[in-house]
C-alpha cells in the first residue's frame, strides 16, 4: 500500500474519505496525480499500475498517453487539493510504539524527525552524541600537546 491507511486518521468525514482515497490502494491519496480522464491516485499506485498492467485508466478504462513533453499520463493535483489532503488530522507514525501526537499530515515528516518514539532518532542522537565526544577527545589532546617538543609529548603519553 502507497497510501495513508484510513484508521490512522482523526475526525475523517465519510465525504473526505470519499473525496481524497486513492482508487488503487483505497487509502488517503499520498502524493496525488490526475490523469488525464479526471480520476486521482497516489503517485506510486499509479505508476505501478500502468507498469504493470497497460495504458489505461484503473477506474473507466480510457487510453492514458504520455502528456506533452514530461512523458507521463498524468499531472500533479492542484495545489488547493494537495493542502485539503496535508490539513488531514493524521496519528504519529509509531502511535503503536506509544507516541499519542495527533496533528496535521503536512506536519508529520517534521515531527517524524524528533519523535521520541522514532527509534532511529535514537540511533542517530547517540551517533551525535559519540562523534561530538570523539571529535572533543581528539581535539582536547591535540591542543593540549601544542608547543610541546617530541620527548615531552611521549612523556605526557605515558602518564
């Protein structure tokens, strides 16, 4: 599945739902494109589709040819559409793991970044953490032998 799953979503009205589900994965459109017919899927899913499948329209069946000069037989949605869809009230992506944030889907990315949940934010704080007491360590020796001739540095070495 490409799309947003439905059961993610806070105060989602049956007519967003209608409106804004992709008709190859029925879930919330990411990355939304329209073809040429009018119909609106994700990205990926319709992509997938016509690599999969053939040239026409999951939903009526009509021939999509490449658009233009971009080669693709679809076009981005409208700015206006792809902002109802981020003003979505969508759950943290690791509410199973405990994080009870519930905010718009235009915002999510950013809170994925310092979710306390996002065990790999963990994994790159502490690989912050390390590099920042290596890059310390190095340095405080290095500056503490400056101006030291070779025999006074081998002595501080051994101590």
């Amino acid at each position: 599945m490409t799309g947003y799953d439905l059961s993610r979503f806070v105060d989602l009205t049956e007519d967003q739902k209608n409106e804004m589900l992709c008709g190859i994965c029925l879930a919330i459109l990411k990355s939304p494109v329209d073809t040429i017919c009018g119909h609106t899927f994700c990205c990926n899913c319709i992509n997938e589709w016509l690599n999969q499948y053939n040239e026409s329209c999951p939903q009526c069946r009509h021939y999509l040819s490449p658009i233009f000069f971009n080669s693709k037989p679809y076009i981005d949605s409208t700015k206006r559409f792809r902002n109802l869809i981020e003003k979505l009230r969508i759950k943290c992506d690791f509410a199973d793991k405990g994080c009870e944030e519930v905010l718009e889907l235009g915002l999510l990315r950013k809170h994925l970044l310092k979710c306390q949940f996002n065990e790999c934010n963990h994994d790159l704080k502490f690989g912050f953490v390390f590099f920042n007491f290596l890059i310390n360590f190095v340095f405080s020796q290095k500056w503490s032998t400056i101006g030291m001739d070779s025999n006074e540095r081998q002595r501080n070495a051994t101590t």
